[in-house]
C-alpha cells in the first residue's frame, strides 16, 4: 500500500512569485481567555484595530531612568558588536539588540506585569522574549523604516509558524510629526502581504539599516489603507507605549528634528509557538534578531 504523502502548505508562504498577493489571516489576535492588565474595550480595540495606544504605560521618571540606560548602553558599544546596528548613511547607532539578555535594567522592565502581563493577556499564557532591541533614531538623519509586517520576516527568515506574538514599542522620547514616529495601518492585521522577490543570502545585514525585501508594493498598502480604516501614527510623551500585532503594517519615516527618537522594542511571542526551521528555506539569523532559546520571561 502507498503511504498517502499530504503536503501541507504553508497558509504564510512569502517571497515565492513575482507577484504579490493578499491572503486571509488564519490565526486568532486575542488567543483565548488570559487575565491581564488591559480592560476587555482595550482588548476588544487592539483585536479590531491591530494595535493599541497607551498614553502612560510607564511614569516619565521610570522612561527617563531607561533613556538614560539607553544612552549609556550607546555611548559605551563597540559598533562592530553583532547586536549594534549602525544608520545606513554614517556611524551613529540606529539599534541595539538583545537588551533583555544584556541588560538588567532592560530585563527588570520586560518582566514587569505591566508589560510582560500584556503580551500574556493577548497571546493566551506564557510568554517569552522573539527580539529585543533599542532603536535610536538619531537627530536630524535618523533615517526611516520602511513599510513591512514583522511577522512576514520572522515567518520567512526565522521560522516563526503562527501569528500568535505581539509587539510593545515604548516611547523613551516624546514622539511626534517632527521625529519619525511609529505609523500604522489600521486594520491591516487581518490581511497576509505575500511579499514578491526572494530573499538574498545573509539579508539581516542589509535589512535592518535599510529593508528592501519582504515589503510591500504601492498598490499592497493602498488595498490595505483603503480595505483598513487608514494610517494612524499615535504621539505620546516619554512612557507611553503602542502594543501591535505581529501582522500590522508599520514603518516610521526619518527624524529631522535635532533630538533622538528613542524607543525600546520588545517582541513577546507564546511559548507554543517557537521557532521551526525558517520558512524561507534559507539558515537561520543570528540568536539576537530571533531568539531560539526559550526561556519564560518571568524566569529570565
Ligand atoms: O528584522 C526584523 O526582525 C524586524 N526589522 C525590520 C527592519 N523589518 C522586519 C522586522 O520588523
Ligand atoms: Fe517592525
């Protein structure tokens, strides 16, 4: 007898044709019935919208103790570290990664019920930390990130299987239309972006001072502008915070204003989705774009 051989295909396939394509999510936002810290409207508005603004997620003086941390982490790495992204047009530090393995400060905030009992609320149990990282946005030629949904990178190059992570971008600085704040499209959680193109070996190097693959077209964000409720970008005041899903669209546009844009990035993902071998086919990126050993982060 023949064994049956049933081919599953991937529902997140990406950069495999020459052409785009729009595909339905297949994966809850809200997973199940976790307690938390958010109120069941906030909940409801970050399920339909695909993100969550949060005017005072931390106090100023809890921000200004971080930003200061941040500064300090900059001011003292080595640029040829792995984990320092440096600004695609000069030597200012764009990003530092892996700051919740680095870092105690950065570790005490991760763990923090305030943050880390979102992502649990969200995501339906335990949770660890996908990626970690400081961005900095430097003053006046900070430059921007372009469109892109997280997920369809931690899919394609990670192996990241299901839509069932959440990001947390909390503001070290004022964020505002001068400096390049975090924009998004709302509602564009519930559409898959089947990017065109294929990946190119080792891309992280390039990708993350400057992505050129794994991103939309024009006519992409247009469907998703036009079929979503269009682009927000929320301002806030030092400790504020955006919580995404990992399928928003976002990018954020330069910082011509003379102060840094400083935020700390957190990636939460379920313990039960854990990275596989990445869809893309090619080897996986280093340890501290995507993490691979898992550890709950209350035991961090
Ligand atoms: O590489 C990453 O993990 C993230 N960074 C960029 C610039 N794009 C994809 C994803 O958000
Ligand atoms: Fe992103």
């Amino acid at each position: 007898m023949n064994a049956q051989v049933t081919e599953v295909a991937d529902p997140y396939a990406s950069r495999v044709a020459s052409q785009w394509e729009a595909a339905q999510r297949q994966d809850p936002v809200i997973w199940g019935d976790h307690p938390g810290p958010l109120a069941d409207d906030q909940l409801q508005r970050h399920k339909r919208d695909g993100y969550l603004s949060l005017p005072q997620l931390l106090s100023s003086a809890e921000a200004a103790a971080l930003l200061a941390e941040a500064n300090r982490l900059a001011a003292a790495i080595d640029p040829a570290e792995d984990d320092c992204i440096i600004e695609p047009n000069g030597n200012a530090v764009r990003s530092i990664f892996r700051v919740h393995r680095t870092n105690d400060t950065f570790r005490a905030i991760c763990r923090d019920p305030r943050v880390a009992g979102i992502a649990r609320q969200i995501l339906g149990g335990e949770v660890y930390l996908h990626q970690s990282r400081v961005n900095f946005k430097p003053p006046v030629n900070g430059k921007e990130f372009f469109w892109h949904s997280d997920f369809e990178t931690w899919h394609v190059e990670d192996g990241m299987p299901r839509m069932r992570a959440v990001s947390i971008s909390i503001n070290l600085t004022e964020n505002h239309e001068f400096n390049g704040p975090l924009m998004l499209v709302q509602g564009s959680h519930r559409t898959y972006i089947r990017c065109a193109g294929e990946t190119p070996d080792d891309h992280f190097k390039d990708s993350l001072r400057k992505q050129e693959y794994g991103v939309p077209t024009a006519e992409a964000m247009q469907l998703l502008v036009e079929q979503g409720e269009g682009i927000v970008a929320p301002k806030g005041s030092p400790g504020s915070a955006v919580v995404f899903d990992c399928n928003t669209m976002h990018g954020s546009t330069g910082n011509l204003s003379p102060y840094a844009r400083t935020n700390l990035f957190l990636v939460f993902n379920s313990v039960e989705n854990r990275l596989e071998a990445p869809f893309g086919g090619k080897r996986p990126r280093p340890e501290f774009l995507g993490e691979r050993d898992i550890v709950p982060v209350d035991k961090l």
